[in-house]
C-alpha cells in the first residue's frame, strides 16, 4: 500500500483503539479503517445498529439505555460477539470502545480463540490531561453542552484513566501496546500510528 500501511490482506490485522475522551480516537478509527481497509468496529455503532433494526439483542439494550444505565458486560459481549461474527471482519478489524474491563478482555480472548486468533496490537492514545480538558471544554462551548464543567470532564479523564489502566497492563503483558501521542494535527497522529504499527 503506498500510505506506508503494512499489506494483511492475507493475515488479516486486528487492533484495539484505546483512549481519553477528547484524545480523537473516534477521528483516528474511521482513518485507520480506511489506510488498512478494515471495518472499525464501535460498541456505539453496534448498540445504535441493533437498536434501529429492531434485533432481539437490540431491544434488551435499549430498556438499559432508555433508562441511563449502561449496558451489562454480558449483553455488551453478546453483542459484540454477534458483529466479530460478519464476514467483513474476516480478514481484520478495528475495535474501539471495547473491552473495557478486564472481564471483556477474557470474553475477547474466548471469542477470537474460537478461530486461533488474537489481537495484532493495541494502539494506546496518550494525550496531555489540561490539553485534553482544553480540548473538551471548547467542543461543549461550540455544542452549548454547558454540563460539561471542568469538574465533569477532569471526573470523566478520571475514571478512563482508572478503569482502562489495568487493561493495559494486560496487554502490555502480552507486548502487544504501541503508545502514540494523540495530540498534534489528524494526519500527523495518523501516521504516527502507522509508523508504530510498521515498526511492530
């Protein structure tokens, strides 16, 4: 490929996205979905897909989410399980948004094992905190979300930072994280991505 992205056309690359709210994660999967022609794979999307077309695991997530609660871990899996399923994600994907705990890191592990597959890398987004809070202060002011305070966003940094910080260490584990810096302009992020993944 001549944007320096490996050729899996054979192999089949499978990624993890990982991180802060405000670090343009979702930016970045919709661009490495296209650089390496796999399908990114959101738990947004997939609950929002379910939803609109009425599924039976469509409609349990719905009662939770119509009620602001979040979806369990055993649906959420269910659900994903149901979308690594598809023939597009045959030959690789993208994930972003799941796992987040270290429950659905094992429900993963179960789901690719099936296949005698795992993942290729987990791409790890570090952004500055204060830049990140900046960042998302400014996008509430232009959405007039004004119950995004400081206080709120620095909560939410908060708690990624808590609940993501031992999935990490799990892959790590496995040599599997490549930490970029996700700050900077959208290209130059994406091609320090692809220059990380290149590097593996």
């Amino acid at each position: 490929m001549s944007d320096g992205a490996p050729d899996t056309s054979s192999t089949g690359l499978r990624l993890l996205l990982v991180g802060p709210p405000g670090a343009g994660k979702g930016t970045q999967a919709t661009r490495l979905s296209a650089s390496y022609g796999i399908p990114a794979v959101s738990t947004g999307d997939i609950f929002r897909e379910n939803v609109k077309n009425g599924t039976e695991l469509g409609v349990k997530a719905k009662g939770y989410m119509d009620a602001g609660q979040y979806v369990p871990d055993e649906l959420t899996n269910d659900l994903v399980r149901d979308r690594l399923s598809q023939p597009d994600v045959a030959d690789g994907f993208l994930l972003d948004g799941y796992p987040r705990t270290l429950q659905q890191v094992e429900e993963l592990d179960g789901m690719l094992g099936v296949d005698g597959l795992s993942l290729d890398a987990v791409v790890v987004l570090t952004a500055d905190t204060d830049e990140v809070v900046r960042r998302l202060l400014g996008r509430a002011a232009e959405q007039g979300r004004s119950d995004d305070t400081e206080e709120v966003i620095r909560k939410r940094l908060d708690v990624y930072a808590e609940q993501t910080a031992p999935l990490i260490q799990v892959y790590a584990s496995r040599d599997l994280v490549v930490e970029v810096d996700g700050l900077g302009e959208i290209d130059e992020v994406t091609g320090r991505i692809v220059a990380a993944l290149a590097a593996l």
